[in-house]
C-alpha cells in the first residue's frame, strides 16, 4: 500500500524553511513528497496520460495553449535542497486557482497533509491576497486535508541557517 504523501504548495519563491520543513515531516512520517506549482496565469485544459497539464492563458490575448512546466530556478532549489536525504520527492506542474488546484491534487492522492509557508506581511503582499485571495485561506475553509501553515523564521536565526 502507497503511504500518504504530503503535498508541498510551491511558490515562485520557496521559502528553503518551508522546504526543510516538509521534508523532515515526510522523514519522521516515512511518506513522500509531492511539491506542486500552480501557474495561476493560465486554467487547465486537459491532463495527459503521463501526468502533464495542458493550460490556456487567462487572458487569450496573451498567448497560446502550452503543457505547463515547473520552472527550472525551483526545480533545482528542490533538486539541492533535498539532495542528500531519504525523502522520496517529485514535482508536479499545474495551472489554475493554487487553492483549488492543491485541493484538489489532494483529494486525487489522499494527501496526509498540505503543506504551506506564510508569507511575510507587507504592503505588496496585503495586496496580493486581497486581489488574488488567500491560498492558505481557501485550503482550511474548503476541503477535508489537514493544512499546515509555516511561518517564515525570524530573520536573525534566518542569517544564522544561511551562514552555517
């Protein structure tokens, strides 16, 4: 029988607390990870057979139709971040709503947990969630999947991780 995953909900910029926290919850767990970007630029069309999504624009006038891809730049945060433990990961691409569409990659894979960094508050961020709405939000209102929400570290004890 194939453990509960615990799906990771990764942002254009991954906090690496937010990482290693994941990753030492699928250690102490024995289960894997699944680290999921959602282009919320685009909504899905289709899902392949082999697990990639076709997306369309939200706008039509901004491009085409494209299989949605993880960005490279965090993919290899994830590839040196993990590298070295026995977390078994894999990335996973989508588009859409990120709280809908890691709802519902959670229901599809029985997730253990989801899996969130909070992100710091600031104006630009204020902002953000009052345009777009909040992921976090969204995932404890809305589905049955324990949701966990990391903070970021305070930024003495972030220095100190960096330097060591």
């Amino acid at each position: 029988m194939e453990q509960r995953r615990i799906i990771l909900g990764v942002p254009d910029r991954l906090d690496p607390h937010v990482l290693a926290t994941a990753a030492q919850l699928a250690g102490a767990l024995g289960t894997g990870l699944l680290c999921v970007h959602v282009d919320a630029t685009g909504y899905p069309l289709e899902e392949l057979p082999d697990g990639t999504v076709r997306s369309a624009p939200l706008d039509p006038e901004s491009g085409e139709e494209a299989i949605v891809r993880f960005p490279q730049e965090l993919l290899l945060q994830l590839e040196a971040q993990l590298a070295g433990t026995e977390v078994h990961w894999q990335a996973h691409a989508t588009a859409g709503g990120p709280g809908q569409q890691l709802a519902r990659l959670a229901v599809r894979h029985d997730a253990a947990l989801i899996v969130l960094g909070v992100r710091q508050r600031s104006m630009a961020n204020v902002i953000r969630e009052l345009l777009n709405g909040s992921v976090a939000l969204h995932l404890t209102h809305r589905q049955r999947h324990p949701v966990l929400l990391v903070p970021p570290l305070p930024a003495r004890r972030a220095e100190q991780i960096q330097s060591s």
